[in-house]
C-alpha cells in the first residue's frame, strides 16, 4: 500500500488510522469537515472535494459517522423514534459514504488490489441484533452495509482487485462512544487503528462486500 485517501481524517479513528499509515511511509490524502469543509452529507461539497484530488489510491477509508446527532441520543423504544432524527443518522451514515464512493470510483485504479472500507458498526448487522432499540443508528448502519455490499457487486466487473468492505473498530475511546461505552472493553484509537488496518492487509478480493469485526471475524448481515 503506498497511498492513501482517508475521508473524516480530523475525527478519533480517522485521525489515528491517517497517522498509522504515514508510520507505515503511506502518502496520506486527508480530508474532513473540521479542517477542509467536507460534508459528506452534501453531494455539491463531495463532488468538489474529491473533483481537486489525483489518483489512484490504494486505500480509500471512511471514518465519518455519528451516533448522536443533533441531541437526539439512540432510542430506547420505538415510541421515541422520530423522523428527523432517522434522516440525520441516513443522511450522514448512510447517505455519506455512498456519495463518497460514487465520486471515488474514479480515484481507485482498474489495475491491481485496491480497498475501500467504510465504518459500520456491529449494532447494524440484523442477524446479530438480540436487544432491540438504537433504531436510528442500527438502520443507517444496516443500510450502509448493503450499499457497500451492492457496490462491491457491480465495481468487481470494472476493478477486478477491488475490495469493498466495512469495518467494525470495536468501541473506542472517542468522544462519539464516551456516553455509551458503558461497562464494555474499549480500546485507544490508535489501537483501534492498527487493528482495522491489520484487517485490510490480510483480505483478499474473494473476501469484498463483506462486513468484518476488528479481529477479522465476519459479521452477520
């Protein structure tokens, strides 16, 4: 892997895996909303952020997401459900790395093993879903699996070596899991960072459009 395109590079995971891959001697493309205006959210703001960029990249990671927006906290019940918030969590879990990947494709190479990974989380996989509620954010996620899944699809008929995944980090001490981490085993970003690229190293294109934990294992869909 010699370069690099790390979309959300200012936030706790995209920051540590940028800073991992530079350790490695990648040449790193960063973008974000804090630093660069980014926002995923906006197709005008994507088209114009990725139109200034050359390729091809080797890697190109996703690292942008939420799972409080606008103070709406994770659903306890379905009472709680509102639409606005739903929009919110599709429009920047969802809806963002999709937008990305559609101006993207033209920065991956036709030749040649290439990856593109997006963050999923594990609340998002259906099958493994046992206790219900976060329904905003588990759906979004759930959304941003198939997408990637489809897309994974049809970009294997053009990039024969493209891997097209998303990733769960594991819950990581950030500001976005401060509230919710709970009684659960967390891990400092760039730990999380090394595990997630560990990951990347060792798939291969026989392995795109699938959903992997931190360790490598396969995700229920």
């Amino acid at each position: 892997m010699e370069t690099a395109l790390v979309i959300g590079s200012s936030g706790g995971i995209g920051h540590a895996v940028t800073t991992a891959l530079r350790e490695r001697g990648v040449n790193v493309t960063g973008l974000s909303r804090r630093k660069d205006g980014l926002d995923v959210t906006d197709e005008t703001s994507v088209k114009q952020a990725l139109s200034t960029l050359d390729g091809p990249f080797d890697l190109i990671f996703v690292a942008t997401g939420a799972l409080e927006i606008n103070g709406a906290e994770p659903e306890k019940t379905i009472k709680t459900v509102t639409a606005q918030a739903m929009m919110d969590q599709f429009l920047l879990n969802t809806v963002g790395p999709s937008l990305v990947l559609k101006h993207a494709v033209r920065l991956l190479p036709r030749r040649g093993r290439s990856v593109f990974a997006a963050l999923s989380a594990r609340v998002g996989s259906i099958g493994d879903n046992r206790l219900g509620g976060w329904y905003s954010y588990r759906t979004s996620k759930a959304a941003l699996n198939q997408m990637v899944h489809g897309a994974a699809i049809e970009l294997g008929r053009t990039h024969k070596e493209l891997i097209c995944v998303t990733l769960h980090p594991g819950t990581v001490e950030t500001a976005f899991t401060a509230k919710y981490a709970d009684s659960h085993p967390t891990v400092p970003p760039h730990e999380a960072a090394d595990n997630l690229l560990r990951v990347l190293d060792g798939l291969s294109v026989q392995q795109t459009g699938q959903f992997f934990d931190w360790q490598g294992k396969t995700i229920p869909w």
